[in-house]
C-alpha cells in the first residue's frame, strides 16, 4: 500500500478519534456524555442527559458524527483511491469513533459515523441506509433497532447499488462490530426491555 494511503487510513482514525459528543457538551455546559445516562458518547445519550439543551447538542452531536465518516471518505474519492483504500478510509474513521485515542479509546457505538461513511461511498447508498433507519425508528420506536436493521441492510444496499465487492465484505466486518457495540441493546431486545423513542428528533445513536 502507497505513503499516501497510509497517511489517509491514519488521519481518518484520528478523526474519528475526534469525540463529538464530549466536545458538545462540554461547550454547552452539559454532563460528561460517558458519566450519565447510558455512558455512550453519542447522539442518544446526548439527548437523554441535555436537557433543555438536549435536542440542539443531540443534534450538532449527530451531524458531526457523520462527518467524521463522510469527509475522509469524500475526500479519499476526489484524490482517486481506489475502492479497497476509500473503504478503509471510512473503516479507520468508524474504529477511530468507537476507539478514540484522544479519549482513552472509549467511544460511541458508531451508528452516524458508519452512516456518514455510507454516504461517503455513495449518495444512493446513504440515503438507502438512512431511510432504513428513520423508517424503522418511526415505525418500530425504538432506536437501537433502527440502526440494527439498518445497518446490517447496508452490505446488501452496497451490493445492489455498486457491486464493489470490498465495499461490501468491510461494509459487512463494520456491521459485525456494530452489533457487538450494541450487544446491551440486543440483550434488552430480546428480554423486551428496550426504552422507546420519546422525542421526534432521537433516531440517532
């Protein structure tokens, strides 16, 4: 693999090493995100401790977690990477999200970083995982399913509407992690202990 490949896998984790939800809610005069709630650096969780503030701070939290998904990915297909390095440009962004460096590799759960990612690869492709899940969660009410269903679709999404075959199996290897991420959620699925969606706006992990 070329220097410059390398450098984009690393300057991609280190922005997803880049925690959103922290950095919002310090500059909001919020709690820690990883001390209240449900510990999860996320949009979510974000939310659930805000506050008054909560819906705005859950919101920039969301966005700048998808960000940190699709600018290195973006940016990896304007500089003409092939499919095998942009993908993994997107993968060392999800890691980075979920393993932080700057914050004791304890991060979120990665859902809006992988959607970013998703978009990063393609527009059809984003908006397919990200109908998904604003779909189910309104549907089904509960967030964490949401992003389950949605994102375990997502390799079956990138095999129709592209056919890269390295998109898809490291596509699918996020999915896996994803799932072992949220392996509390699954629990209380299946025990049918799962909170539901309260507030319009909370369809983000």
């Amino acid at each position: 693999m070329e220097l410059q490949a390398i450098l984009m896998i690393v300057g991609a984790y280190l922005l997803g090493s880049v925690s959103t939800a922290i950095i919002v809610c310090r500059l909001m005069g919020l709690p820690d995100p990883r001390e209240g709630g449900s510990g999860n650096p996320g949009a979510t969780n974000v939310l659930r401790i805000g506050g008054e503030k909560g819906k705005k701070a859950a919101a920039i939290t969301l966005f700048g977690d998808m960000l940190k998904g699709l600018v290195p990915v973006a940016v990896a297909q304007v500089l003409g990477f092939s499919p095998l390095v942009v993908v993994l440009v997107g993968f060392a962004a999800f890691i980075g999200h979920l393993y932080p460096l700057f914050f004791g590799f304890k991060g979120g759960k990665g859902v809006a970083t992988m959607l970013g990612v998703m978009f990063g690869l393609s527009l059809p492709i984003g908006l397919a995982v990200a109908g998904t899940w604003l779909f189910v969660a309104k549907v089904l009410k509960i967030s964490s399913l949401s992003a389950l269903i949605a994102t375990i679709l997502a390799p079956i999404y990138i095999w129709f509407l592209s056919a890269q075959m390295d998109w898809v199996w490291v596509t699918a290897l996020m999915t896996l992690i994803l799932f072992w991420r949220h392996r509390g959620n699954i629990q209380r699925l299946l025990n049918g202990e799962e909170s539901l969606i309260k507030v319009k706006s909370e369809d983000g992990q």
